[in-house]
C-alpha cells in the first residue's frame, strides 16, 4: 500500500482517495501507512481522504488509535 500511495502522491493529483471498504483486518503497520499517506499528502497540499471505514476494521482501529479526526473519511466515493 506504501508504494501505491506514494506513486499516487507523486502524480500531484488534487485529491487522493483510499477506497477501504474491502479490507477485512489492519494491523498497526497498516495504520501507520495510512498515517504516512496523509503525512505526505499534506506535505504536498494534496487533499486525501479515506472512504468505506465508518463500519469496519479500519475505522475501530483508527478509533481506538484516536487518529480517527487526522483524516477526511466519507462512506461513499461518490460522497468525495
């Protein structure tokens, strides 16, 4: 996932969105990708968000991480 991201970020686009919605389990390593995206998103004025995480293992592992308000997280990509 690192190396997608980062070669998203590299393209410069307005805005990169993580669909999640399919993942199933995340461990802190995953977290801390995503952590990183959004580092580096940011670094470089590119808006990122995370979509699909409301209900599932991504968004209660960022709730209990307490990194839940360091991203823009939408239920749809429509919603973007």
């Amino acid at each position: 996932m690192r190396r997608v991201v980062a070669t998203e970020l590299k393209r410069s686009p307005a805005l990169l969105a993580l669909d999640l919605s399919g993942v199933i389990r995340i461990d802190a390593e995953g977290i801390d990708a995503l952590v990183s995206a959004a580092t580096q998103a940011g670094e470089s004025d590119i808006s990122f968000c995370l979509v699909g995480v409301h209900a599932g293992p991504v968004g209660a592992a960022l709730a209990e991480a307490e990194l839940s308000e360091l991203f823009e997280i939408f239920a749809t990509l429509s919603d973007t």
